[in-house]
C-alpha cells in the first residue's frame, strides 16, 4: 500500500459529534445500551464501544468518557442523532439519565497497530485548547495517509462497512464487545455468534496484483473465486507511487483462507490479507 511514514509520527486530528449525557445513572444506562463495560470503569477513562441493534449490527461506533456529573459518548462512526433518537426513546425516569446538547469535539489519535489504541494514544481538546508540544506530529497526516493507515490496520469506517447490516465480529472488533457482562442491546445475538464460532464473512485487506488506472475499482464492486460470489469491495483507494488498488472486503466464509481473487466485471485479480488490527471472534465450544 501507499509508503507510510513511521506510524508515531503520524497524529489522527478530526472533529467528532460529543452527545453529553448527565446524571448518576449513566455509567448503567450506557452498560446496559451499548457492548462496553461500564460499570466500575474510571472517571475520564475512554472506552471503546459498539452500539448495536436489537439483532447485534453495529449502528455506531463510540468512545465513552465519564465524569463525576455524567457522561460524554462520541461517535467516531454512525450517524449520532440515530443515536440520540436511540437513547432517548430506551431512557425513563428510573434510570437517573438525562440527555444534554449535542456539540463537536476534537480528537487526536497517534496511528498506531490494532484496533485498540493505547490510552495515552487518543486525546480531545477543549474548546480552542492546542495540544501540548508532546503531540506535535513531523509529518503531516493526509488524507491519503490516512486512508491508506485505516484500510490497512482494517478500521472499519466507511459507510460500506458500517452499513447496519454487518456484527462487530464481522468486522474485527472483537475488543470492542465484553461478552462476560450482563444484558445489553444486542447481547443475544453476538453471545450467539461468540458461542457458535462462526460468522459468514470477516472484513480483509487487499492489494492490485498489477498497476492500472482504469477501470477504477470501487466499493460495491463484487469479489469472485471461480466465478462463484466471493465477497465484495467495501473501500477502494489507487496508491499514486504503485500504481496499484488497494482497500478492504467483506469477503465470505469459504474465501477467507484463499489468497487472491477477482473483483469486478473485468475478474481484476487481487491479493488478499488479514488486516492488521483485526481481532478474531472468540472460538467456540
């Protein structure tokens, strides 16, 4: 893929929704509401999060931060008023939960490998507050390089991989569900999938095996093994130096262990890999 800098020399610095939610409850509303440990966990601590449906498809991706007044949840994918919507139709008087204002926060995040970064890797500002001179980054983060980091670490941010549709072990976040915590939204579905030990496709990396321009590769465009339907692109980028396509698939089950197959209409013969931030559904019994 694209050539890349050292990845700690790269800093991650975007703006995200911040929903604030306030009261003594929040730590077991958001127990109860999302795929995270909660309960218990530290003030200011960020913890990563999948919300789901009741039938354990990702909806959004948060990270949550809690206070001694309350909560903030941002949403680093998926649409927060959803979100909102969401809370605020599951939220009663009992729980002690009260819904703020919506507002955007500024987030920096060191690239690095895995799915989780380290706690001293993500940081947010305040309202017009710098970062401190310890998160000045040499090289400048593109949006080319940013890309090319998220399609190889396999982060899965795109519309096409985050489309309602698709469960977290699908998509490599195994370390962003607790499965030996109480109920949840969703629960069910993922212990299910956890203790079955099987899903029907898993999110992969993949390169061009030669350097074209045209035809474009792009998402949507379907993944074959002998002709028979093997996955499809969900992300698609053309790397400037190579001259070569690369990006990530939803590819299916019976594909997994082969190394290339075609893409699209003109069978484009593409190599496959596990990316490197993906984190495998839990084996079961």
């Amino acid at each position: 893929m694209t050539a890349m800098p050292p990845m700690d020399s790269l800093i991650w610095d975007a703006t995200f929704p911040l929903l604030r939610l306030e009261g003594s409850g929040c730590a077991g509303f958001l127990h109860g509401q999302t795929s995270a440990s909660v309960n218990g966990a530290s003030e200011g601590k960020l913890i990563p999060a999948c919300w789901l449906n009741a039938t354990g498809r990702v909806q959004a991706l948060l990270e949550i931060r809690l206070d001694d007044a309350g909560a903030d949840v941002l949403v680093l994918h998926g649409d927060a008023d959803l979100v909102i919507r969401g809370f605020d139709r599951v939220i009663f008087p009992a729980d002690r939960v009260r819904l703020g204002p919506k507002r955007e926060q500024r987030r920096l995040q060191r690239l690095q490998q895995g799915q989780l970064p380290a706690t001293d890797a993500v940081l947010w500002l305040d309202d017009g507050a710098e970062p401190p001179t310890t998160w000045e980054a040499p090289t400048s983060s593109s949006a080319q390089l940013l890309e090319a980091w998220r399609m190889r670490e396999g982060w899965p941010l795109s519309d096409a991989e985050l489309n309602g549709d698709t469960n977290p072990f699908e998509l490599g976040l195994a370390h962003w569900v607790k499965l030996d915590k109480g109920c949840y939204l969703g629960q069910e579905t993922v212990a299910k999938l956890a203790s079955r030990g099987g899903v029907k496709q898993q999110l992969r990396s993949w390169r061009s095996t030669t350097a074209f321009e045209e035809p474009r590769l792009e998402s949507g465009d379907r993944l074959s093994l002998k002709a028979e339907r093997a996955g499809v692109i969900t992300s698609a980028a053309r790397d400037p130096q190579s001259g070569q396509w690369f990006g990530l698939a939803l590819v299916r089950r019976q594909a997994l262990d082969v190394e290339k197959l075609d893409a699209g209409t003109e069978a484009i013969p593409l190599n496959l890999q596990r990316p490197g931030g993906f984190c495998d559904p839990p084996m079961g019994d």
